[in-house]
C-alpha cells in the first residue's frame, strides 16, 4: 500500500503543478487581454475543463479521492475568481 500512498502522492504533485501552470498562464494574460475578452475566457474555459477531466480521470482511477477532486476543483476556481477581483481593483 506504501507504493500507492507515494502514487497518489506524485498525483497531487502533478495536479499542483498543473494549476500553477494555469494561473500563470492567468497573470500573463491579464497584461495582455481585458478579462471580459472572449479569447480570455475561452483559454481559461479550455484549460479549466482540462484539469476538470484530469481530475475525473483521477478519480475513476481511485487516485484521488471524490471530495479531494471536488476540492481542488473549488479551490481553484475560488482562487481565479479572487485573481479576478484584484485585477479589476488593481
């Protein structure tokens, strides 16, 4: 069980980079496009339902667990939507 401890491990990892990944992909794009631009959402859509799909994948898998999913799906559209107050302040 050890070996699938570390795999649902690395699973988190990678998924955490994932959406690092995303969200400098959100900074890069708000010096260059207004947030209310359909290019902007479309990106942010796309990549969006990606994770989403990896994450469903995930859990089908039994890596990772349905609320974990759930969690890190919320948490992360918690933080695009609180990147998205502070570019409209800023």
């Amino acid at each position: 069980m050890e070996n699938m401890r570390d795999l649902q491990d690395s699973v988190i990892e990678q998924l955490e980079h994932d959406i690092n990944k995303i969200m400098m992909l959100m900074e890069k794009m708000n010096g260059h496009l207004n947030q209310q631009d359909p290019l902007y959402e479309d990106l942010l859509n796309t990549q969006l339902f990606g994770l989403s799909r990896v994450v469903d994948f995930l859990v089908r898998l039994k890596l990772l667990s349905r609320i974990e999913g759930k969690s890190i799906m919320n948490n992360l559209e918690i933080t695009i939507s609180k990147s998205h107050e502070t570019f409209k302040v800023s």
